[in-house]
C-alpha cells in the first residue's frame, strides 16, 4: 500500500489532479461558512447582472457582481459547488456500490445467473441514461431535491461500472486463491467480499472517480435545460448557468454570470480524469512498462 501511495505522489498528474479536486473541496465545504454574504441575500439598489459593485468608491463589494435578482455571485458560486459536490458523491457512490454488486455475482457466479444479470445490465445500457433522467425528472415538476437528482443520476449510470466489474470478477474466478478459498469451505459470499473484492478495490475505486464526475456532468446538464434541482438553497453550479443563460447572460457579453461556474465544473472534472489516468498507470504493471 504504501509503495502504490509513492509511485503515486511520483505521478504529475495525480500531483495536479488532487491539489484541483481537494481545492475545490475545501471550497464547497469551507467557502459558504466563510464568505460573510450570504447567497440568498438579495440586493436591491443593485442592477440585474452588474459586473462588480464599489463600496464607498474604494472596495469592491461584489467581486464577481451579482445574478439576475442581485445575490452575490461569489456566494452562489461557493453554495452552487458544495451542492454539486454533494450530488456528485451521492451519485457516485449509488451507482459503483449497485454496479460493483451486479457485476461481482455475474462474474463469479457465472451460469444462468450470469446471463440474467448480464441480460439486465444490457438491457440498461440500450437503454439512454440521459433521456431517462430527462423523463423522470421532467415527472417531479415540484420538489426535485438534491438527493433525489442524485439518486436518480446513480440509478441510470451504474450498468457501465457492472459491465466493467464482471469482466474483471470473471477472470479472477478461476485463479488458485479462489479454488483454494471452496476447499477450505468458505461461502460464495466469503469469497466475493474476502477473496475478489480485495483484488478489484483499486479499480472500482477509479471507477468511483469517474463516476463521481459522470455526476456532476449530468446534474449541470439536466439543471442546463431547467430541469434540476428546485427550492431554497438547491442552487448548483448547472441552476447557475440555466439562469444566467435564461437572463441572456452570454449573449450580453455578462461574462461573470457564465464563465466562473462552467470553469469551476470544468477543473473539477478535469481534476478526476487526471486522478483516474494517473492510478490507471500505477495499478497496471502492463501499463507501466
């Protein structure tokens, strides 16, 4: 363990890639408790959109200026990451446990159960995640909570991470440690949890990441076409774009009302795949040789 952790720390990209996603975590989590204004704080006396706001003709009072009703945007920016944090956690972590079970009893079971459970997962892979998730989202006109787009989003991209798990769970069921594992009598279940899970902890780790940004992808998408979450302190980075873009803020050249949250998601995304490619490179000899 603690030679993969230095080939890691050896790794640029896996240098870059944490000092990213862990900057934008102490964001979300620190910033809303830290920055005084807070982002349901509505300022009259000030214009729709204004780019910045002079207090007293010497400070800046809104640093990145204020959204179509005059919140302070760095405010809502700081919410809008720690809600889009959370959805992409949830997320993840609902979709790698229901793919990572599916797949580790398709591969090692094998047989008639395999083939129902492979039969399933296909049948979700044909199947558009994203138009589903429009579909039931569009069904919850009132009421779409963070946790309830984030279940839905685990939900309808796990098969990917089941399709992937079984293959690796299948080619793990014939090695020596398993044939050894039924002679000395251990359970199918102390087998899957005690002799293969170990093996394949790594890779459903990377899988998680990658599922982590298939989450906030997804939520910034469907909340793109007015379809995330509603209500008070919902706002996520994807409501904040759908606003700014509903108030003509890219076509009015209102810069700060679009760029900061789609660069916040973007370096967000970015950090995970720097994350993935980096351990994909230490945990597979083949690959580094």
């Amino acid at each position: 363990m603690l030679k993969l952790l230095r080939n890691l720390i050896k790794e640029p990209m896996f240098v870059i890639g944490s000092f990213l996603f862990l900057t934008t975590i102490l964001a979300g989590l620190l910033g809303p408790s830290l920055y005084t204004a807070h982002p349901d704080a509505i300022d009259s006396y000030v214009q729709p959109f204004k780019q910045y706001e002079l207090e007293s003709g010497k400070h800046i009072k809104y640093w990145l200026g204020t959204d179509d009703l005059g919140k302070d945007y760095v405010a809502l920016l700081l919410r809008g990451l720690q809600n889009s944090l959370y959805v992409g956690f949830m997320a993840g972590i609902i979709a790698t446990t229901i793919g990572t079970l599916v797949g580790l009893f398709a591969g090692f079971k094998g047989g008639i159960i395999d083939d129902v459970l492979t039969m399933f997962t296909n049948l979700f892979i044909v199947i558009p995640s994203f138009v589903v998730l429009v579909l039931v989202s569009a069904s919850w006109p009132e009421g779409r909570s963070l946790t309830l787009i984030a279940i839905l989003i685990g939900l309808t991209t796990w098969p990917w991470t089941a399709r992937s798990v079984r293959a690796q769970a299948a080619s793990l069921r014939g090695r020596d440690h398993i044939s050894l594992a039924r002679i000395n009598g251990a359970t199918n279940l102390q087998i899957i949890f005690k002799h293969i899970l170990p093996y394949l902890a790594s890779y459903v780790f990377m899988v998680f990441i990658m599922q982590v940004a298939s989450g906030i992808l997804s939520e910034s998408a469907i909340s793109m076409i007015g379809l995330g979450p509603v209500g008070e302190g919902s706002t996520s980075l994807g409501v904040i774009l759908n606003i700014a873009k509903d108030q003509g803020a890219l076509t009015d050249k209102k810069w700060w009302g679009i760029f900061p949250a789609a660069g916040v998601i973007t370096v967000m995304v970015f950090a995970l795949y720097l994350l993935n490619n980096s351990m994909e490179g230490v945990f597979n000899p083949r690959l580094r040789k």
